[in-house]
C-alpha cells in the first residue's frame, strides 16, 4: 500500500514515544520502542519500500499525570517539537504506540490527531489501521493485538519477552521472599532461565514469545479445520486410494506444495488423459486411476508444477495393498511421457516388499 511519495526531499521517520496508561499499569516508554521496532521488522518489502526507513529520531514525552487539559497540552515539549519538523516537512511519517484509553487519560488521546492534522502519517502499530502487516496476520488469521501483543493484558507478556532477566529478577524477589514456603523446583529453574536469558544474546530481535506463537497457530490450525469440515461437507473430493478407510481431499488441500489454480488443474486433467488415466466422479468423490497389470496407480494432481502417484497392489481377494512410496512426474517433462511414468512404475514394484524377484 503506497500512502506516501518517500521521494519527496527531506521526508523522514520519526518515532513518538508518550508515557500513558494508568498509574498502576503504565504503559513503559522503552516497552513502546520496542514493539514499534518489532512492528518495521515485520513490514514486508514491498511496505518497507514505500516508507522511509529507518526511523532514526525518537521524540519521547513523559507525560507525567496531570489533572487539567491545559496543563496537558501545555506539558509536552518532544510533541512541539515534532510538529514543527512536520510542518516544516522535515518528517513524513510518525510511528506511534499509543493504546485508545478506556478512561479519561489527558493528553493521550489527542495525540496522534495532532500529528495527523499537521501533515504526517501516523502508523500505530496498536491497531495498523493503514493494513500494512496484512501478509503477515494473514499467516496466524490474528488482529495486530493478537498476533504482536502490543495492548492490554498482553503488556507482561511482552515484558518478558523484551525484558526476561528483569521479569527473573522481579519472580525471584517475589518467590523468594516466602521463606517458609517451599519452592517448585519447575518455578526455580524457570527463574533461573530468565535470569540468564538475553533476547540479543543471538543477535535475534524478539518478536513473539513461543507460548503465543503456538496459541496462534493453534487458533489458526482450528480455523482452517472447521473451514475445510464445512467444505467437506458440500465440494468434489479428490480420492488418493482405493481404501474406504482412507479419507478423500479438497482438490486445493496441500500440505507445503502451492495449489494448482483452475487453469493448471485442467491441464493436469488433460495431461493425465493422455497418460491413460480414467477420471471417475461418484458421489463427490474424483479419482484418477490407471490399472497396469495386478497393480493400481492413483495420480494427485494438487500441487503446482508436479503431479504425484500411487501404486497399489491388488490382491487375490480384490483388496489393495499400498505396495510402494510415492512417485511424481515434473510438468516441466515433455517428451516420452508414457516411457517415464511406466519406467517409474516398474522402479517402484521393484522396491516394494514382496516383489524382489520380479
């Protein structure tokens, strides 16, 4: 999303931290830089290209609790000073990380406006009201709250995963406090591990603790099955076996492969046609079956640029056996086919138990 020509002379990034929040949860100024470091690292390219990085001045503002407006307004220098570099249109951009207050909180919530009505463009990575993490949350189906933990009750988990030797210290005072209680040896050694933890000890910057990234990705992970349940229940499947026990796929469902698009999936159809394939459809079920000798072999056409394979041994009694691992044949292969595909057939009885003296 372009939402600023960068080549303009002189525009820049700047960063403005305020201190806000209540008294007993205040929101900590250096906690603010962080994340909105967090948040420019998380910017694809194509976003990181149409700002202009990096946000090199921070304009910070204390903001110490005040109980007239006047007296707020009156109360933030780094703020004038920051206004005046964007009329002056030294500064184009503001990022900012400013949570909306659920109470009177003067000063904080005319802010960002202010910056705005002077010309900038503010990004808060509160909300990302201008979707630039788009690709991103797509990847956890998560809010920017959810998915960066920027807000609200999330501040002590970011506060561990900012600052793990501080939370160690902070656990260890309170653990350890408690004389006469005895001490969770798990608790003890988790102490010990923050207490000795450095986030940049790798030269990694912390984005997400593990815990939330596998909350979401769970979340996430129960979102697509309940889609791909409901999907289930009313498209064309695609059958990889001749066993009832085994259970058909959406023709778009892939593990790590990208799926074929409509057009690709018809020159699949068509190229596995001319292999000597049979499609059959019974009961929202497709397959793609071919029959050479006592042997059946199933094609997956799912994934872009390759179709996959499957040999089945057909037994006595008619019941099939998977008699080898899969095959796949490139769509990049054009020429002798047919050569190829029962080349690989014949490899792949080959290896397959029971079939050594073939």
């Amino acid at each position: 999303m372009h939402i600023v020509d960068t080549k303009e002379a002189g525009s820049a990034s700047a960063i403005y931290l305020i201190g806000h929040g209540p008294l007993r949860e205040p929101r900590l100024v250096e906690m603010q830089l962080f994340r909105i470091q967090r948040y420019i690292r998380l910017l694809p390219m194509k976003e990181r290209r149409d700002i202009p990085l990096p946000a090199d001045e921070v304009f910070v503002d204390i903001n110490y609790p005040r109980k007239t407006v006047i007296e707020a307004r009156d109360g933030f220098p780094a703020l004038k000073q920051l206004v005046a570099a964007i009329r002056s249109k030294r500064i184009s951009h503001v990022f900012v990380d400013i949570v909306p207050p659920n109470g009177p909180q003067l000063g904080v919530e005319w802010n960002p406006d202010a910056l705005s009505k002077s010309g900038a463009i503010v990004i808060n990575v509160v909300d990302d009201e201008h979707r630039l993490l788009h690709p991103v949350l797509e990847r956890y189906g998560a809010s920017p709250q959810e998915l960066l933990i920027w807000s609200g009750a999330a501040d002590s988990e970011d506060m561990v995963t900012f600052f793990p030797v501080l939370a160690g210290r902070i656990m260890q005072r309170l653990v350890f406090d408690q004389e006469e209680r005895e001490i969770p040896y798990a608790l003890s050694r988790k102490i010990e591990q923050l207490c000795d933890e450095s986030p940049y000890g790798g030269g990694n910057f912390p984005t997400i603790s593990s815990i939330t990234e596998n909350r979401l990705v769970r979340r996430k992970w129960e979102q697509s099955e309940k889609i791909k349940s409901r999907r289930s229940q009313e498209e064309v499947l695609l059958r990889l076996s001749p066993r009832s026990d085994e259970k058909a796929v959406l023709l778009d469902e892939v593990l790590f492969d990208k799926p074929r698009t409509n057009e690709q999936w018809i020159w699949a159809e068509e190229r596995l046609k001319n292999l000597g394939f049979e499609k059959k459809v019974e009961d929202r079920r497709m397959s793609f079956i071919r029959r050479v000798g006592n042997h059946l072999v199933y094609a997956d056409p799912r994934s872009e640029g390759r179709i996959h394979f499957k040999i089945y041994e057909m037994s006595k009694n008619g019941k099939a056996v998977q008699s080898a691992s899969t095959f796949m044949l490139p769509d990049k292969w054009k020429n002798n086919l047919e050569e190829k595909l029962l080349k690989q057939i014949g490899d792949q009885r080959v290896r397959s138990p029971g079939n050594d003296k073939d």
